[in-house]
C-alpha cells in the first residue's frame, strides 16, 4: 500500500491516475511525473550546479520560480497522458468489484495487463490500497499520516507483508503464497480491520 504521505497526493493527482497508480505500483517516466504534479520542473543532471549557483543568490518566490522557468528542460509527452481516458474510465468506480469487472471486461488488451498484474499482488493488499485511496481523498493530511500509521502497524501483523518480502528479498522465488489468495477471498471486514485501532495507540502530532 503506498505510504509517506501516498494517502494524500495520490487521490489528488489528475482524475483517476492516482488510484491507477497505487494499485498497480506503475513507475512513472519524467514526463509522467511532470504531467500528475508531482514536479514543477525538469532540470538535467548536468545542470542542477549551475542551477544551485543560481539559487543561491536568490530571496524570494517569484525570484526562485524565475531562475527555475530558465533551467526547466521540456521532458516531452507524458505516456500517462496518452491513456489518461482509459484510465479515468476503467478506475472510475465507487467500489472494487466494479471497477475490477471494468478491468476484466474492457475490450482494451492494456486492460487485461493490468488485470494480470493485480492478479499477482496480494489481494488484500489490492483491496485495502483500493479503500485507502477512497478516504484519503475526503481526508486532511494530518488525518491521512494518521490513517497511513494505523496501516504500518496492522499490515505488518499480517501474513502478506512478510511473505512478500520473502518472495522478493530472501528466496527471490517471485512466487509468494498470500493468504488469502484470491480477490475474491478478501472480505469487506477483512480490509476494514486494516484501518482499524492498533495496540499501539494513534499517531500524535506535538
């Protein structure tokens, strides 16, 4: 499920992206990260010396905003903008079920890739990340680091946090055992329980 803060600017990335992009774990190209906010500027590597020179001698907002306009490097087109209707369409759904029949019954084969790829990732995992991205979006971001630490500590009471690091860092198997196994298996109280209280207590802010 994403974290550091994935709860708030995922649901508040263009249309439905941000749903798109939790549950797939999707990595983004620089255009793409440009195109969903997550950048205001692209600046070649090659360049960030010259660009901190710059900075340097800078005091204000707009000043800083101007030197940034003279480095950014236009990155080219998003590939996420070139499906960004499909997306909008086929994630647009108030509940799992139906946005995974969107996915299973779309006549695009982009669809059934993504489908296939859910299919390999923990279900609960999937389901939860589903729900997470539904309240984050209606949440302030104290309240979604609040909901984000209640996830750390139920996930990781659980089978699948475990067996997924198994599968991928120690036995490097790629095969992982989820318990459930199945989307089908996960149940609405199971996903529920996810963001539930914890033993040990809420997250506080001083």
């Amino acid at each position: 499920y994403p974290d550091v803060g994935g709860t708030w600017f995922l649901p508040r990335c263009p249309g439905k992206l941000g749903t798109y992009l939790a549950l797939t774990g999707s990595r983004l190209k620089t255009a793409d990260i440009l195109y969903i906010g997550m950048a205001t500027h692209v600046v070649p590597s090659d360049k960030l010396e010259a660009l901190k020179a710059e900075l340097s001698g800078v005091k204000t907002a707009a000043d800083v905003k101007a030197v940034l306009d003279g480095f950014h490097q236009d990155p080219g087109p998003a590939p996420l903008a070139e499906r960004r209707a499909l997306i909008d369409g086929l994630f647009a759904h108030d509940t799992f079920p139906a946005l995974w029949s969107a996915l299973t019954h779309s006549p695009d084969p982009w669809a059934a890739e993504v489908a296939a790829a859910l299919k390999h990732k923990s279900p609960s995992a999937v389901k939860t990340t589903f729900e997470q991205m539904k309240r984050g979006a209606a949440l302030s971001y104290d309240a979604c680091m609040k909901l984000e630490f209640r996830l750390s500590m139920n996930v990781t009471r659980g089978h699948d946090f475990y067996e997924g690091v198994r599968s991928v860092i120690v036995d490097k198997d790629n095969k992982p055992r989820w318990q459930p196994a199945t989307l089908d298996a996960v149940t609405d109280d199971e996903v529920q329980g996810q963001f539930g209280p914890t033993p040990w207590g809420e997250l506080e802010f001083e």
